[in-house]
C-alpha cells in the first residue's frame, strides 16, 4: 500500500483543495487520514471534524469520520505515535492508496515526536509539502529541506499555492527543491456562503434565512458617502456589505445593488423600513457585536468551507489538481 502525506508550512495553504483533488483524481482503492482535528463542524447534531466529513462523503464513503480524524487538538501532548499508528491502521485495510493530512504547521507535534515528520518517517509515506509563493515562505521550504536531508526524510515535492510562475518553479528545482505544481488563483474555490461567515461571526440573522447559501465573492466596507458608495457597490455583485446598523442610507443603497449578504456591526440595528427592503428581497442582513474592522478582518482570513453537495466547486477542484499537478510524480 501506498501512503501520501499532504503537510503545509503555513496555515491557508490549500491542503484540503490538494488533498481532496488528490484523491478524486486517483484510479485505485482509496483512503483518508487526518490525525489531528482543526476545524469542527456540526452535522446532524453531531460535532465532525471539517475534512473528515469532507473525505468520507466524497472518497472514503464505508469510513466513520470520527476514526478518520480521531484525535483532539488539545490532546496533543498526550498522543503517542503508537496510537497514531494503530488508528492509522484501523482505517487504512484494504486500501491501495492512503491520503493523509497533516495540520496547518508541518511542525505542529514537533515538541512530543508526533509531527508530519516523525509521522511521515514511521509511516513511509511519501511527502508532498504545500506553500504559498511568499519571500518569507520559500525561505521556510529551502530550511525545511535542509532538514529532511538531515533526516534522511525524501520529498516528494512541493506544490505553489496562489502561484503559476514557472520561473518561480525553475529557480526553486535550481535549489535542489522538486516542484511537482502551481495551483493558481481560482476564484470560484474562494467564494464564501453566507452561512459560513454566520457561523464565523456567531451572528444573528434578521432576515433572508432562506437565502444563506448565497456566495460571497468579495467584502466591502461601507464607510464613504451614499454617492460614492453606489458607485462603488454597482461595480461589485455577490458581495457581502459591512458596515454599522445604523448607516440606513448605506444599507439602501446596498440593497439596490446584487448584494449577497449585509453584516451589521457594533451589535448596532437598522431602521425597520431597511429590514423590510431586505426582507422583501430576501437579502441576509446578520447583525454581530465586531466592530467593522474587525468583522472585516475576520471575515477576509476566512477559507471557504468545500460542502459535498457542491457539485461545482467539487469537479472545478478535481479538474485544477489535475491540470496544475504532475500526478504522475505522485503515483510513481
């Protein structure tokens, strides 16, 4: 059998994208492994690790996501590589092909011998690293590198996130690093539903409960004046408005525009004839206690949620992997 190890340097790095295009793409008995839990989600009643739910919809449909993703974060200092092993085990009989996802540091478990490095190095798996194109996070490949020679550990290869610069590729592969792709920015894998960023801020909706699965391609604050901003907002569909409660004329004007969604800040609410536009148009407006930066902030380092019914964004995912990566490296 063979196993994968899918590890990134730095978080946002587009391991699930990988991960998931990955496995869509392999022709053989497939599985999935994701040590550590991140990012739970509730479904069914039932609080199920992100990527494991994710996985087991879609690749590893026989499998519990709980004993694909079975260890808590906060218990980390308490995991033995033996355990480890053994869940690893559990899920991994009969398959012919093991996917196994790391956390968003490759050093993450460093400190207790149970990072991707000691997990990749008991396992033999092969390990594919994944970065974004930065100064500061090429120079932590080169290091990273560095180290696994040390250790005798072989890469793989590395995969560019955000990035289809080929000179980029080449001065890397100079420096004795493989590169094996360049994902470049896709912005329909960016999107985010309305729903996640409910979930996100802990916000409460007033109105368009109906229309949380619309897609938010780009935020924007409303702090100018009611001229500027519809100029600016007629140039911006399926955006979400943030701003205080108490802008109506801001509120309006956004509503007069293809607006997805509109998050008021401050905990600050709108008149009631900017609640009935909404709810006439059926427009979410979600109230949180953020101020607007900070809404902005949070809402901007969101990475969007890949739901399994979404058929669209599931085949653009596997079509971009399999254009973009030299599969071919990875199954040889």
């Amino acid at each position: 059998m063979k196993s994968i190890f899918i590890a990134s340097i730095n978080a946002r790095s587009g391991k699930t994208v990988i991960t998931l295009g990955i496995a869509l793409n392999s022709k053989v008995y497939t599985g999935f492994f994701k040590p550590f839990q991140e990012k739970m989600i509730t479904v069914n009643g039932h609080q199920i690790e992100e990527d494991a739910y994710l996985m087991q919809s879609l690749v590893d449909f026989e499998a519990n996501p709980n004993e694909l993703c079975p260890f808590p974060r906060e218990k980390l200092p308490n995991i033995t590589m033996d355990q480890i092993v053994d869940a690893y085990k559990k899920v991994s009989k009969d398959k012919e092909l093991m996917i196994i996802e790391g956390m968003e540091y490759i050093t993450t478990g460093f400190l207790y011998g149970i990072s991707a490095y000691d997990i990749v190095e008991t396992l033999k798996s092969d390990l594919i690293l994944l970065t974004d194109s930065r100064p500061e996070s090429l120079d932590r490949v080169a290091m990273i590198k560095n180290y696994l020679d040390y250790r005798n550990i072989p890469l793989k290869g590395v995969i560019l996130n955000l990035c289809n610069d080929v000179g980029l590729e080449n001065f890397l592969i100079g420096k004795g690093i493989p590169v094996i792709g360049s994902m470049p920015y896709t912005p329909s894998l960016r999107t985010l539903h309305v729903f996640e960023i409910v979930e996100e801020l802990n916000g409460i909706v007033l109105t368009g409960n109906d229309n949380l699965n619309n897609l938010v391609e780009k935020t924007l604050i409303g702090a100018m004046s009611k001229e500027s901003a519809l100029k600016y907002f007629e140039r911006v569909p399926n955006k979400a408005v943030i701003t205080g409660g108490d802008r109506s004329d801001i509120l309006m004007t956004a509503l007069n525009t293809s607006t997805s969604c509109i998050i008021l800040t401050g905990g600050l609410l709108p008149s009631q004839e900017v609640i009935n536009r909404a709810r006439f148009l059926g427009v979410p407006m979600i109230s949180v206690k953020e101020d607007t930066l900070s809404a902005s902030e949070a809402v901007d380092n969101m990475i969007a949620r890949i739901d399994p019914t979404d058929e669209k964004k599931i085949k653009t995912i596997k079509e971009e992997v399999a254009r973009n990566v030299d599969l071919s490296r990875i199954w040889g």
